[in-house]
C-alpha cells in the first residue's frame, strides 16, 4: 500500500495561522502524524488480501474435494443399506408366514389326531 505522507510542518503552520499556539500546533500535528502511521500498519495491503484469496481458494478446493468424498461414501452406505433391506422381511411376508404356519399347526394337528385313533383302533380300545 503506498504511504501517503502528512506534512506535519504545513499542519502546524495551519494550526498556527488559525491561532493555535505554535507549541500546541506542532504537538497535534504530530500526534495525527503517529495516528496516521499507526493506522496505515493497520490496513491490509493489496498483497494482504492476494494472500487471502490464494488461502481462501486453496481452503475451497479441498473442502469441494472433502464433501465430493462424504457424498460418494454416503452414496455408498446408501446403496449397501438398500441392499441389505432387501432381504429384511416385511410386514406382509411376516403374515404370510403366521398364516402358512397356522395351515401347518391345523394340519400336524390333524394328522395327530387320526394317529391317535389309529393307535386307539390297533390296541383296541374303540
């Protein structure tokens, strides 16, 4: 950044023709004179910000290339978990299954009873 210089010397002057002893004309001309300067250090340079910029890209960058990563991973697990909920029963294959079994229970059912009086029939007691 360029430096733009105060002329302590005119401001005094300034100060002075305005009727500002020349004691206190010079003591605040050169108190602005150190505000100035501290200021000027103070300020960012053009360079300053082209150091951000190139840091900020730079951040940009990887934080595309970290979310393009978290995004095909998540995609993964995604695809992974939808396979795996393929095989999961539902609620209908759930009561499919209770009503082959109860056809199951009714059947064993039956046929122990016809073995059991078939059993009564050979021993003879009906």
């Amino acid at each position: 950044m360029s430096a733009v210089a105060f002329d302590t010397l005119t401001a005094a002057r300034d100060l002075e023709a305005a009727g500002i002893e020349r004691r206190q004309a010079e003591a605040i001309a050169g108190t602005v004179r150190m505000a100035a300067a501290a200021d000027r250090e103070a300020v960012a340079t053009k360079a300053d910000i082209a150091e951000l910029r190139a840091d900020l890209a730079e951040h940009r960058a990887a934080t595309t290339t970290d979310l393009a990563e978290i995004g095909a991973r998540l995609t993964a697990r995604m695809d992974t978990f939808a396979t795996k909920m393929d095989t999961f029963a539902t609620k209908a294959d759930l009561a499919g299954v209770r009503a082959e079994l109860g056809t199951i229970r009714w059947t064993v059912g039956l046929i122990a009873a016809f073995l059991f009086a078939i059993g009564l029939r050979v021993f003879g007691l009906i």
